[in-house]
C-alpha cells in the first residue's frame, strides 16, 4: 500500500491532536507515515504517540537547520522524501504554517493542492470549507500526489495502532530555504485551558459581554466544562478580551464538538471561524440575532442570567 505522509505538529515535546486526526484521515487514502521536524530528540519524546496514533513509519528529521528555520526547509523535507517513498498523498495540518508549507510543497512537485478540508473519502475526494465558510465543495485532485491541508477537530481521531517504525532522515536545506531564520518563539499562554483550535469545547462572548470584566462569566463557564474562550472581533477591538482568542475570517478557526456563542450577534465574518462546529449553541437576548438561524439550540435571554446558571448547572454534575 502507498505511503501518505502526515507533517507532525508538536509542542513542548507533546504530539498535538490535530496529528491524531491527521493520521487517522491518512489511513483512508494509504498506509500513514509520520514526517517529524524538530531539534534533536523531539521524536522520541513523541515516537509512542504517534505509534498509538496509527504512524506506520516515522521519518525523523532532527537537527537544527530543519528546527531553526521557517516553513522552507519542511517544504523541502516533505517534497525530498514524497519523491523518495512514491508516496500517494500528504496531509498537513491546516494551521497558517501548515498551509504555507503546502503551498511551497504543491508548487515544487507540481501536484494538486486542496486546503481546509473538513473531510476525506477515501477515493481522494475531500469535503473543503471555502469562501471564509460560506460554502462547502467537494474537490479531488487530478494529480499523483494530492497535498490535502485538515481544519483541525474536523476528523475524530479513531486510533489504530501502526507499527511506529523509525527511519531517520538526513536533510541538506538549500540556501534558498534559510533566508529567513526563526530568532524567537514566544509562547501564546493559554493557561490551564485547551489551545482554542484544538478544543473539543469552545464558549465565545462577544459585544453583548460589555466589559472586559465581565467576561469571567465567559471563562467560569468554559472551565466548569474544561473548554477554551474564545471572543468575537467587536469583542476583541472593545478591548474585552485579547486578539489571540479572535474567532472568525481574521481570527482564528475553530470546530469543536460544542460551541456556545453568547452575546453574539452571528455576523458572516464570525460564522466563517466556527459554523462547523459540530454542535452550535447561541445565547442572545434578541430573538431576531442571525446567529439562531445557525445554532442548534438557542436560549433567547439575558447572558448574565442564562451563563452563570448553566455554568452552576454543569458545576453540580
Ligand atoms: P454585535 O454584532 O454588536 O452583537 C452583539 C450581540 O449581543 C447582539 O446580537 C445583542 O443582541 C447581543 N447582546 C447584547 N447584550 C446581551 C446580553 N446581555 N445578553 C445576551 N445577548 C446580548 N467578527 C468576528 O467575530 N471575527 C472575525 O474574525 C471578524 N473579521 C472581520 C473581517 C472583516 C473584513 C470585517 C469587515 C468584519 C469582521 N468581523 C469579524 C466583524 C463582524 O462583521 C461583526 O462586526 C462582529 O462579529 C460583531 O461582533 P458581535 O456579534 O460580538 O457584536
């Protein structure tokens, strides 16, 4: 069976979840193989995960010249070893990176790139989220070698263990690819709560929350269910909450099991970060707000009422 290769995403030398469902969807389409990039001794920090995860083979590229640089070597790691191993697909996370990376990757080995699927068959046809998710189309490839870029959370991660075979990979990066050097990282601290685009739950307040603090009624609920906050933009440019956690076309993407919008009006812009969502649930005090026409439960009432009795609710369980 042909090789599908899975960019791994990782962090503080844990194997992120959008990788789980990245290997889980390769699985549909060939025999999953992970790809890790990183400084020395990032894959055996993972190498179980992705074994557990369903990773068939584990190529290790370590070093500082893949680690330290920014999405060019990984382009040109993905496109060396494509080439190498025949390999029937590439699946990289949808993440700004991860969509950079296969860009440059369609374009070096001149296949066919298909971004933010929210689905794959597995005849190679895959479900996208176009036009900032205002519709959905389903596409295919019509070269060898599909690069298929995955919403986070859009595939649950069925694990089946894989042989977890490791192969390590000596990559020469071309001059070309370090003419931009990372110099620092820095962290976004997201707490004790889940990285927003990874969260199975996520609850946003937007204008309606009307202060900065008032949104603790925001986060008391999301913790009483261990979820992420999220925040419109009306919310985020009052000065409520920060950029970070900016849900929509200018802020981030997110398709959790369950998001809850309160005091949120449903504008287009921030139906394109979050109308896939598996489950929507809206909390506003007019009934006419657009975002009911999405949601799939809706509470017409005051937020300061509805959020801390559901969060008192959840509490008691
Ligand atoms: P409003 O539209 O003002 O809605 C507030 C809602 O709260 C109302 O429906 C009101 O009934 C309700 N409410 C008020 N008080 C209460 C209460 N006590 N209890 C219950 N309900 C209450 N927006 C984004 O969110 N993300 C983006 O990434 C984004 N990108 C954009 C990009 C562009 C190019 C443009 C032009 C706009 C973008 N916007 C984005 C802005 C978008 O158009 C809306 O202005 C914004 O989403 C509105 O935020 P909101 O729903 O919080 O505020």
């Amino acid at each position: 069976m042909a090789e599908v290769l899975v960019l791994v995403e990782h962090a503080d030398g844990k194997l992120k979840k959008a990788t789980a469902e990245l290997l889980t969807a390769a699985r549909q389409l060939g025999e999953p193989s992970a790809v890790v990039v990183g400084p020395a001794g990032t894959t055996d920090a993972i190498a179980d995960a992705l074994k557990e995860a369903g990773a068939e083979k584990i190529y290790a590229a370590e070093g500082d010249d893949v680690a330290g640089f920014l999405v060019a070597p990984k382009a040109e790691l993905l496109a060396q070893l494509a080439g190498e191993k025949s390999a029937a697909a590439v699946l990289i996370s949808s993440s700004q990176d991860g969509k950079e990376v296969a860009g440059r990757l369609a374009l070096k080995t001149g296949n066919g790139l298909l971004t933010d699927a929210v689905d794959i068959n597995d005849d190679g046809t895959v479900t996208q989220s176009i036009f900032a998710g205002s519709m959905t189309v389903k596409s295919k490839s019509r070269t060898a070698m599909p690069i298929i870029t995955v919403r986070p959370n859009s595939i649950a991660a069925a694990p089946q263990a894989g042989a977890g075979a490791r192969e390590d990979v000596q990559l020469a990066v071309s001059d070309a690819a370090k003419r931009s050097q990372v110099v620092k990282r820095v962290e976004e601290s997201t707490g004790s709560r889940p990285e927003l685009t990874e969260a199975n739950i996520v609850v946003s307040g937007g204008r309606g929350v009307a202060s900065a603090e008032n949104f603790k009624v925001i986060e008391a609920f999301a913790d009483s269910m261990g979820g992420a906050v999220g925040a419109s933009r009306a919310a985020v440019d009052s000065g409520f909450y920060p950029h970070q956690f900016q849900v929509g076309q200018t802020g981030k993407t997110v398709s959790p099991q369950l998001y809850v919008a309160a005091g949120i009006s449903g504008a287009i812009q921030h139906r394109a970060g979050m109308q896939t969502s598996k489950t929507i649930v809206a909390i506003n005090k007019d009934a006419e707000a657009p975002i009911f026409e999405l949601a799939d439960f809706g509470v017409v009432g005051d937020l300061f009422n509805v959020v801390p009795q559901a969060t008192e609710a959840v509490n008691k369980r």
